[in-house]
C-alpha cells in the first residue's frame, strides 16, 4: 500500500445484512451448530439480537448462556464450516447494493468490506455474490483486536485503503456497526436489517438513515450525497429517507 492518502470519499462495507441478506443463512448456521451440542430450541429472535455483532463474540455469549463446554474455536470453526456450505447454494446481494457498489467502481471510488466474519467467510459471499470483482479489499473482524462496537476493522480498512477515517463514509444494517462508524470518525449511512430498529439513537444518529430498510434504499440517494460537498455533513437525501436532526 501506497503511503499516500487516498483523495476524496472512500467507501466501506459492512457485509451481511447490508451488502448480502446472509442473515438467514447464519441463523440456520447457527440453529444446526448448537443443535449438535444439545441445543433445540434456538429461535429466529435469539439470533436476531446478535445481528450486526460478530461470529466470534456471538459464540463466545451463546457458550455462555448454554453451558456448552467445547471451546469457542471449535464453535466457531462448525459455525464457518455449515454457513459456507449454506451460502455457497443461496448467497445473494442486495439489488440496489450490487448497483451502488458497481456505479462507485466505474467511479473509481475506493472501497473495502469491513466485517465481523471470518476472512473465509467473506472471500467465499463476495466470490458466489460476484462482488469480488469490484471489492477485492477487505478486512475481517479476526484481524484486528476488537470487533464492533469497537472501530477497529473500519481503521483497518481507512489504513489499508490509505484513507483518513474522515474521509471514508460507512454503509452498515445494525447499531453496532453504527457504533463502530462514529467511534472511527467515520460518516454512516445506516440502513436497518431490523426495520423496528430504526428508531434506536444510533440509527438516529446517522448521517443518512433509511428506516425502512433494503425496501427503500437507493444508490442513487448515496451517490448524490457522495457527490456534493466533502466538506459538509452528508445531509437528506432528496424526497426519501429520513434525515435524523
């Protein structure tokens, strides 16, 4: 990498939930995982209150809370093992996602994938996805000391990309992610997988929020926020998303 700061806006990727609907697939994961070690009762709601925290954390909790005596790696390895073999048959990008990534790369704007799964996990979604083509950078929660609510894997995609943090704006689907965004200094736009989110204080509190979700989402308004003053807050996207004041 170039010692050279990168000029103007980069743009970071969280991965599932807001490049990818991987959510499914990582529930299902997780069901058939704990299920092997006694587990049964596993629902959708007890995987929802771990979306947007990562796969070595969410594990770390899980074991806890179940009493389940084999290490957190071995877990996390079953976790990798069952999620790949899911997305390998089912990953999909998120339409309007897909077309936002393509118009920055013909752009030539700067982006990374900053994520809380495994580097494994991340190359195989981008790779059945297609988005490897246009997001060959990318940084996974097990390379840095902490995953999100901490800003570590968003610093670490600005360095490798030799951005200012300032400079990078953050799409991301869960708080702390959001979280993660602020903490690095970083502009976000926020789009909820959990749509009854929304009105949490750090969805709020981004720069451009679409409450509603992916059904709502634009490139078109992300692109015109990219493209006006660098200098100033992102703002409202014209006639749609909400704007937090």
């Amino acid at each position: 990498m170039s010692s050279a700061r990168t000029p103007g806006p980069c743009v970071l990727f969280d991965l599932d939930g807001t490049l990818v609907d991987s959510e499914p697939n990582y529930y299902e994961a997780g069901r058939r995982l704990l299920a092997r070690y006694g587990v049964r009762d596993f629902g959708w709601d007890d995987h929802a209150r771990f979306i947007g925290v990562g796969t070595r954390e969410t594990l770390t909790t899980l074991r806890a809370e179940y009493g389940i005596e084999a290490p957190v790696d071995e877990l996390l390895a079953g976790k990798n093992a069952l999620y790949l073999e899911l997305a390998g048959r089912s990953a999909e990008a998120f339409p309007e996602m897909r077309a936002l990534v393509e118009r920055l790369h013909r752009r030539g704007v700067p982006m990374a994938v900053a994520s809380g799964s495994s580097r494994a996990v991340i190359a195989a979604t981008l790779t059945v996805t297609g988005l490897d083509a246009h997001l060959p950078l990318y940084v996974s929660a097990e390379e840095v000391a902490h995953g999100k609510p901490a800003p570590d894997v968003f610093l670490e995609a600005a360095r490798r990309l030799g951005a200012e943090p300032a400079s990078c704006v953050v799409l991301e689907d869960a708080v702390p992610g959001v979280e993660a965004a602020r903490a690095a200094g970083m502009r976000c736009v926020a789009v909820p997988y959990v749509e009854a989110e929304a009105d949490d204080p750090a969805f709020r509190a981004a720069d451009l929020l679409f409450p509603h979700g992916q059904r709502e989402f634009e490139a078109d308004a992300v692109l015109e926020r990219l493209a006006g003053d660098w200098n100033q807050p992102l703002g409202p996207a014209p006639g749609a998303p909400y704007r937090p004041s």
